[in-house]
C-alpha cells in the first residue's frame, strides 16, 4: 500500500541525479531551495541516492545541504535502471513518508517522477518554474499549463509526498561546504525486484559544450527565421567570438538544425545571460518564459510587431541573416586591431 495520505514527518527529499555531474546541477539546485523552505514547515532537508559506489555524491549532497541522505548502493544500481529506482523509492517513501520529493526535469527526471506519483497514488507538477510555501505549510508548485499560456500554481492538499519536477537552472545551488555533517542511512537491496523491460547495453554522452547554456554571460538564440540548418550555423561562428553558448526554438530543434541540448522554453533550459541575442524569433511566451531572467536583449527580426522585439532593449528590424553576417565581420575587424 502506498503512502497517500497525510502523515506527521516533514522531510523535503531530492532525488540525487547525478548523471553528466559537472555540467546537471539540478538536485543541488534542488536541494538549496529545499533549504530554503525547509525552515517553514519545520522540516529536515534530504537526499535520495542510488547507484554503485555513490559515496561522493553522499558526500556532495550533504556539503550542499542535505542533513540526511537515504542511499542504496549496490552493482546491480549502474546504468540508472528505471524500474528499479523506482521501486526503490516507493519503498523508501513507504516507511520514511517525507512530506515533499523534489525531482529535477532532466530526461531521466521526466520518465522517473510520473511513474513513481502514480505508485504512490499522489500528484506531480511537472516543470515547476518555481516553489514556495503557502500559510498552510502547503508546497505550492508554480508550472506552466495549458500548453504554457499560462502558469498555474498547485497544492497537493490531500496526498502525501507532495511532488514536483524543476527545470534545472530554476534555483541558485549554495556553496559547497565541506564542514556540513549529515546522517546517512543506507538500506539494503530487496529480494524482490522488477525485471527491467529496457536494458542500456551502453552510453555515449553527447558532445559537451564549452560551458552550460544556463550559465552563459552571451546567448546567441536563433529561431525559424534563420531559415535552414546552413545559415542556423553561422550563429555558432557569432557565439565563439562573444564567448556564450547557442540556444534555440522548438522548431528549429524539431528540424534538426541543433541538438535538442540547445532548446530554450518551457520544454528546454532557462537561461539568465548578461546578454541575450535573439535572431529570427517570434516570441511566443513557451520561449520566452525562459528568457525573463536575461539582463539585456537584442532581436533582429523582419516584423516589428514580433513579441520578441517587444520585450526587446534594442529591436533590429532587418534580416537576421545579414545582421548576423555584419556583427561577425564587425567584430572580426576589432579583435584583428
Ligand atoms: C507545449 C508546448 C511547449 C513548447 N515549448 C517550447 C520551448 O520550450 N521553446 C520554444 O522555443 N518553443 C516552444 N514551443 C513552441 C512555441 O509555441 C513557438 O511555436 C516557437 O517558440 C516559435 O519558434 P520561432 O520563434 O523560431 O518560430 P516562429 O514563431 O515561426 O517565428 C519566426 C520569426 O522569425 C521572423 N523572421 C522570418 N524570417 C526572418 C528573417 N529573414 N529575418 C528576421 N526575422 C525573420 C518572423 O517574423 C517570426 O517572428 C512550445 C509549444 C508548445 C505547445
């Protein structure tokens, strides 16, 4: 029987995914706001980790605020088998019945948090762009909806945990402090355990960027308006002279001009750059609902009345092709002299 109804324990769980480590720092994103939540319900912080050899991400969690960290290690946990995480979690949750669990929205995250909510017969926001706590003590989950036209906030106020997906670069992860003491508590395999019906044979990361779109102080963003995969490139050339990193719309990434890595909107990464150049791009608030954070944009676009060069510090009406060309040239010229 799984755990759906109101229970005394106040524990905010995140689930450890430390997959691709330096670069998803989602669950100690994670983990710093259930810090900062935690003092409002009473509640202690933790983390939830399985895999094969994870001490040093028991450790890590605990430097970034988890003052327990629940853990089953084993060889059988490599390769991040599905079925079986979650089966682990259900159990966990059963005997301990935190009050909350964080996941964050990763591609694991995304397969993970819905089939373990219906386990344990609970809601689940997902994509949740922020959280907070009502005066009840009630989590509430701020997500987009209706196709991300609009942003709902949600309780869970019957069943138990409460449970939402974050975006990774939603929150600001604390410093690592190597002083932070924390309680392990590790928990043997079960006997019992699903047969896995996918098997990862082997992994290949994909290519890495110089540094995580998230984090970038330049974002070259390119959208429809580039017209083809050729031409979507020359903005790779303008973003290694400005040292920042490529995003991109949904239909740019569902025509394979770039990786899915450099989607920008609701469905792909939030990012807060100093500056943000917009090429070719609407504006439709799926996109721009995770650009707001950007300090200063530029947008070049063939229609004025485009919402993106509404929410624009300077608007280029002109051909964002032949923009891009002059900035390239432009700034070629000033690093040669
Ligand atoms: C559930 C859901 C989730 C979604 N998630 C995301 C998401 O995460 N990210 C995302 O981006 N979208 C997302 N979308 C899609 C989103 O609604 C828009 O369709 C998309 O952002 C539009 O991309 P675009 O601006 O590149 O294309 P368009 O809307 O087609 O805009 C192209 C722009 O380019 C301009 N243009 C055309 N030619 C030129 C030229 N030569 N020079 C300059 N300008 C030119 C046009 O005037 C136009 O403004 C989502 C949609 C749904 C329903």
């Amino acid at each position: 029987m799984s755990n759906n109804s109101k229970k005394s324990a106040r524990d905010i769980w995140v689930f450890g995914d430390y997959r691709n480590y330096f670069q998803n720092r989602v669950t100690l994103q994670l983990l710093a706001r259930a810090v900062d939540l935690a003092p409002k319900i009473d509640a202690r912080v933790c983390a939830v980790v399985f895999g094969n050899d994870v001490d040093e991400y028991i450790r890590e969690y605990i430097a970034h605020g988890a003052q327990k960290v629940y853990v089953v290690d084993h060889p059988s946990l490599d390769n991040y088998p599905i079925e079986t995480f979650v089966k682990l979690m259900e159990i966990l949750v059963d005997k301990y019945s935190p009050e909350i669990v964080l996941i964050g929205a990763t591609s694991f995250g995304r397969e993970f948090a819905p089939r373990l909510a219906k386990r344990l017969r609970t809601g689940l926001s997902a994509d949740c762009i922020n959280l907070e706590i009502d005066d009840d003590g009630l989590m509430v989950q701020t997500a987009p909806s209706f196709g991300g036209n609009l942003l709902a906030k949600i309780v869970t106020p019957e069943t138990r945990p409460q449970m939402a997906t974050v975006r990774p670069g939603t929150f600001q992860e604390i410093p690592h402090d190597d002083n932070k003491k924390g309680e392990v508590i590790k928990t043997d395999l079960p006997d019992s355990l699903p047969v896995e019906r996918v098997k990862v044979i082997s992994s290949v990361r994909s290519q890495e960027r110089s540094q995580k779109i998230e984090d970038a102080r330049v974002v070259v963003c390119g959208g429809r308006g580039m017209g083809s995969k050729k031409k979507f490139k020359k903005l790779f050339e303008l973003a290694s002279i400005l040292n920042g990193e490529v995003g991109a719309t949904r239909p740019v990434v569902y025509s394979n001009w770039v990786d899915h890595d450099a989607l920008v909107g609701q469905a792909g990464k939030h990012v807060k750059p100093q500056v943000l150049f917009s090429f070719g791009i609407s504006g439709a608030i799926q996109h721009t609902a995770a650009i707001n954070d950007a300090e200063f944009i530029v947008s070049v676009n063939k229609n004025p009345n485009a919402m993106m060069m509404k929410l624009a510090d300077v608007a280029i009406v002109a051909d964002a092709n032949q923009v891009c060309a002059a900035l390239i040239k432009e700034l070629k010229k000033r690093i040669r002299n």
